[in-house]
C-alpha cells in the first residue's frame, strides 16, 4: 500500500467527502473542528490534491472568514464584550467562537471538495452509475463540478481584462467596486449559457438518453485498498461523532 492514493475508487473518495462533510456540520467543539479540519488536508495530501492551491483559496476568504465573526458577534447577546464602537458590539467572547466555527465549517467542505476533483469525470459517472444513480443525475453533477472551474478561469479574465485597461479595484470605493461586479456578471452570464447551448448541441448530436438502458465498456471495482479506507473512514467518522456528542 502506498502513501499517495491517487487511485483510489471515486466512490471511495465520495464516501471520504460525506463523512467529512457530515463531521462538519455535526462537531461544535472547536477542537474537534480543528482535528477533522487537519484530516481532511491530510486525504487532500494522500489523494493528490495541491495545498498550495488550496491554501491560496482559503487566502481569498479572509475577509469574508472575518466579516463572519463580526456577523456573529453584532447578532449574539452572549459572552463577554471584547470590542464595541458605541453601542454595537462588534466583538464579543461568544461570536468569536461561532464564528470561528463556522469558518472552520467552511474551510473542511472546501477542503473536502478538494479530494473530489482528484477524480476522473468519466469515473465519477460510472461510480454513480453502479450505485444506481440515474445516468442523466450523474451527469449532471459532473457537469456541475467540472463547470466551477471554468467559471472561476472567465471571472479572472474578465478581472485581468480590467486590469489591463487600467481600472484598479482595489483602489476604487465599495459602492462602485460592486456596481463595477454587477457590470461583470452580465458577460459572465452570457459566456455561461453560450457554454450551456453548446453542451447541449453536442449531447443532441451523439444522441444522449436515445435509449433508457446505457451500457459501458468500463466498469470500476474496489480493490483492498478501497475496502481498507472507506472502513477507517467510517470507524473515524463514528469516533468523531461520539465525541461530538459527548462534548455537546
């Protein structure tokens, strides 16, 4: 067994994702957060993932990480104050640690995404297929997660675009910096949907659902490693889960 599981069966690195998932949303306890946080950034490791650029992801949600606390902390009553201007407080003991979870929330199910796209699209396909997902649904959240990334390459375009004519966002007021995005999103928009029509005419053409039982020449099977790790995930993931119901 090696330590990179690159090959790993899709429907094994889906089950890995759920129970990550899953922890996020069930764990309250600020270091168990942490913890499964730590695990999900080892299997991006071990399944091939870049921390480098996830690390850069999680660099462009600071301030919205810290527009959460304060968020949270304007809106709790607990706790003790630790910063106020007048009469609103904008920090206190209490939102700072819901909003720190929350924000560790978000962290794992970016991180956890991460694993997903280490998998193949055709193979995701297929390993739904063989969990009796309906074809057209397994298609269609492969689209989804292959058209992501292609809409995060035309919004940095469109931003370089600007930037070479000049324009500095960063130097503009808010107001105008979000009536300039709003300018942005029609373009976006349309390439979107031109990407969507075109889809749609090449499917028609290699005549998808002509017929309601799809064959394939591929079929995927779990090897020991497979069976290995979707076992320790789910002793992992009922350990975890007794001690966020013990810690609660």
């Amino acid at each position: 067994m090696t330590w990179q599981l690159t090959t790993l069966d899709p429907r094994t690195k889906l089950i890995i994702v759920l129970c990550l998932s899953s922890l996020a949303v069930f764990c309250q306890n600020i270091y168990l957060l942490l913890l499964v946080l730590l695990l999900t950034l080892i299997v991006v490791k071990l399944t091939g993932g870049e921390l480098g650029q996830l690390f850069s992801k999680f660099k462009k949600f600071i301030k919205v990480f810290l527009a959460v606390i304060v968020i949270q902390s304007i809106f709790t009553n607990e706790g003790q104050v630790l910063l106020q201007v007048m009469q609103i407080k904008l920090l206190t003991d209490v939102g700072l640690l819901r909003g720190l979870q929350t924000v560790l929330r978000f962290l794992i199910v970016i991180a956890a995404a991460v694993v997903m796209t280490t998998a193949n699209s055709r193979d995701i396909i297929q390993g739904l297929i063989q969990w009796k997902v309906p074809y057209e649904l397994a298609f269609m959240v492969t689209i989804a997660i292959r058209f992501l990334p292609l809409l995060q390459e035309e919004a940095t375009d469109t931003l370089t675009a600007l930037q070479l004519r000049g324009v500095n966002l960063k130097k503009i007021p808010i107001l105008k910096r979000l009536r300039t995005y709003s300018y942005l999103l029609m373009p976006l928009l349309t390439s979107v949907l031109i990407k969507a029509r075109d889809l749609s005419v090449a499917m028609e053409m290699r005549a998808f659902r002509a017929y309601p039982q799809r064959t394939s020449l591929r079929e995927l099977h779990f090897a020991r490693i497979d069976y290995f790790v979707i076992v320790l995930s789910m002793l992992l993931f009922q350990l975890l889960l007794w001690a966020a119901l013990v810690l609660s």
